[in-house]
C-alpha cells in the first residue's frame, strides 16, 4: 500500500500529466494559419487572450485562496473544455476571440492554484525543503503527457488531415483532469471564508501588496521571471510552421502522398522529442541546483543562455539552417524546464501560505502584461521580416533584461528551507 504522500504525488503527477494532453498545441499556429489568419492575427489573439489573464488572474487567485482550491480548479478544467469546443465548432479570427478569453479563464484558475496545493502539501508534510525536487517530478509527469501527446496528434491529424479534430480529442483528458479535482483531500482548499466580505478581500490584497513591497528581492523574481516565461510562451509555437517548411524539403518523406500527412509526421516526431528532452530537464532541475550550490547564479545563467538560444534561432533561420534552428528549439524547451522549478522553488520559500495562490497568481499576471505587447510585435515582425527576425528581437530584450534584474545573489541551501546571505554560513 502507497502512504499519502506517495498518493498525492501520483495525483499531482496525474493533473500534470491529464493537463498537458494538449493534443492542439503542436498545431496551434498551423491550425490558425489553415483559418486564414496571419501571423499578426495569431498575435492579436495571443494577445486577447493575455489581457484576459491581466484582468482575470488577482480576482480568480482571490477567489482560490479564499472559496477553496479544488473548485477553482474544477471552473478552471470546464473553461478549458468550453473553449476547446469553440474552437472545434467555429472558424476565423473573430469567432476564436471568446474561445481565447474562456481559455485564458481557464489559464487564470489553474495557474497559480495548483501550485499553491503543491506547496500546502508539502508544509503539512514537512517537506517544505524540497519543492524544486519535488515540483521537478511533477512537472517532469507533465512533459511525459506533452510528449505522448504529440505523438497521438499526429495520428489524429494524418488520419483525419484536419486540426480541428485535435481540440475535440483534447476534451477526453480534460474531462478526466475535472474529475481528478474531487479526489484531491479537502486540506488543499487552504484556509476558506464561510463568507467573504468586501474589507476581507482588501485586506487579503494589502497582505499580498505589503509582501511584494517588503521583499524587493520578491518583486525583482516575479518581473524577471515574467519577462523569461512570456517570451518562451509566445515564441515556442513558431516551431511548428518551421517544422512544416522543413517536411516540405526533407527527400526521405517525399513519398508520403501531400503535405499535410508529412507535416503531421514530422511535428508529431519533433515535438515528442523536444518534450522528452523537457521531461528529463525536469527531473534534472534539482540535481543541477545541488551542483550549482547558488540559486541566483543558476537562475541568473540560465536567463542568459536562454537569450543565446533566441540569437542562435534567429541566425540560423536567417542563414536557412532549419536543422540548427530546430536544435535551437530544443534549447530552448530545455532551458525553460531546468528553470521553471527553480523559480517555483524560490518564489515558494518567500511567499507566505494564506497568500501563495494570490501571488503566484500575480506572477502570470505580469507574465499576460509582457504578453500582450510582445505577442502583436512578434506577429507583426514575423510577417513583415519572417521569424528569424521575432526571434533576434526577443534575444535582444532578454539579453538587456537579464542585465537589468538579475535575481539577487543568495545561497540556497538544498536541505533546508531558507536561502543564506553569502558570508553568513
């Protein structure tokens, strides 16, 4: 018999992995472009669907912390289903703006949330000193789900030659994640308002403002983390249109009847790699933390690399090496899931527990904010110039702005639960 911890472990690894059968995501930008839409287009919604979580994040993180997490994110899987079948049903830019603002209801219910039950289990459990070792196996459960999930969307789209079909399929893993929410115990909803009054809504916003305010280490992680995650979100769709010009040309795939089915076969390929690339960084993510024996310089040299993985993107793509702006891809992938548990780990020991939804919440918020302004330049940019030309942007904003917030320098003490002013040990 497994004890509770090895339970929720499997649970939390199970959301992870429901959660991230997004068979859609390899073909999203494929999926637009066969609509009709440009790559601004695809920009615009990106960009509706980030000032939807600008306005929509505090709000449902409040609504988490203070009503209870499971049924957050019980809302937040029926939004992610309503939008899939928006997007199944309907075509065109215009009809694809309510399913972007109900995906980005889902994103706002979700995002924060389960985090913050991660980390109230880990304090129940007294294992509050391993959250980036802990959140690293989650997370790796999650990119498993990505990777199997590629696979099966390219059989679905070399069967059916249609994207669509692929957000229909998404709503068998989303139905199961939204029941897998009422088996989560009732210890994770944190601590619940019978009844939540206006004066405790602002009191509950003032904590979380008087956190950020007497923290600047806090506020400087939430903007640098923001910008990193922001541009990794956007820009690692462009991928699959790259993938796509390199099936056309690839001699070995010429046989296979038109371009569709080669596409599918190649996406599907590719991004099962780049995601299992992702699943072992994951895991790795604590390891690599051990080695490096500073959290601020890991956190600090992976932003950097990563602003080299754009630059090495952008000149591949403008010599014509579609191979090595491939392999730049899965730098990229590999670099974002080496950190993100980093950064959960490091905001987790500095945010306080009756706030963490709220807070985490607040971090996806300015990652929507950075969003909605990149999402359109990077269109515009990509359809004026071509990609390689989104990708040197972004390397040039990350490269200035990891110069400018570099995360402040702390020893982070892999076996207990507070970093360490360098001199004090």
């Amino acid at each position: 018999m497994w004890d509770d911890n090895r339970v929720m472990l499997f649970k939390f690894s199970a959301y992870g992995f429901l959660k991230n059968l997004r068979f859609f995501e390899p073909f999203l930008y494929l999926f637009f472009l066969a609509n009709g839409l440009s790559y601004l287009q695809i920009g615009i919604l990106i960009s509706i669907r980030e000032i939807s979580v600008n306005l929509l994040e505090i709000p449902t993180g409040i609504v988490a912390d203070m009503t209870g997490r499971r049924r957050a994110m019980a809302i937040a899987f029926a939004s992610y289903m309503a939008s899939f079948t928006a997007f199944y049903r309907f075509s065109g830019f215009y009809p694809f703006i309510p399913a972007m603002v109900l995906f980005a209801l889902g994103e706002t219910f979700r995002s924060g949330t389960h985090k913050s039950m991660i980390m109230t289990h880990l304090d129940r459990e007294e294992m509050s000193d391993r959250k980036v070792e802990y959140y690293g196996k989650t997370r790796s459960a999650s990119r498993l789900g990505s990777a199997l999930s590629a696979l099966i969307a390219a059989l679905i789209v070399f069967e059916w030659q249609d994207y669509n079909v692929v957000f229909l399929a998404t709503l068998v893993p989303y139905s199961l994640g939204f029941l897998l929410m009422f088996t989560y115990p009732s210890e994770l909803d944190g601590q619940i308002a019978k009844r939540t009054s206006l004066s405790e809504v602002r009191t509950h916003i003032s904590n979380s403002i008087s956190q950020l305010r007497h923290s600047p280490g806090l506020a400087r992680m939430l903007a640098n983390s923001s910008i990193y995650d922001s541009f990794f979100t956007i820009s690692k769709d462009y991928l699959s249109p790259i993938v796509k010009r390199y099936a056309v040309m690839l001699p070995v795939l010429l046989y296979i009847g038109n371009v569709e089915e080669r596409t599918a076969i190649m996406v599907g390929i590719v991004y099962f790699f780049v995601y299992m690339c992702s699943f072992v960084a994951s895991r790795r993510s604590y390891a690599l933390l051990r080695r490096v024996g500073n959290m601020a310089t890991a956190l600090n040299v992976l932003y950097l690399v990563l602003a080299v993985s754009f630059l090495l993107i952008a000149v591949s793509l403008g010599m014509g090496w579609v191979m090595v702006s491939i392999a730049g891809f899965f730098l990229l992938f590999i670099l974002y899931n080496i950190r993100k548990p980093m950064v959960v780990g490091y905001l987790g020991d500095r945010i306080q527990p009756q706030t963490r939804a709220t807070l985490l919440s607040t971090q996806n918020q300015t990652v929507s904010v950075v969003g909605i302004f990149i999402a359109p330049a990077l269109g515009y940019l990509a359809d004026a110039y071509g990609i390689a030309y989104t990708f040197g942007f972004g390397a040039l904003v990350l490269l200035v702005s990891g110069l400018i917030l570099p995360i402040r320098d702390e020893t982070y003490r892999g076996a207990n639960r507070d970093p360490v002013p360098p001199g004090s040990q």
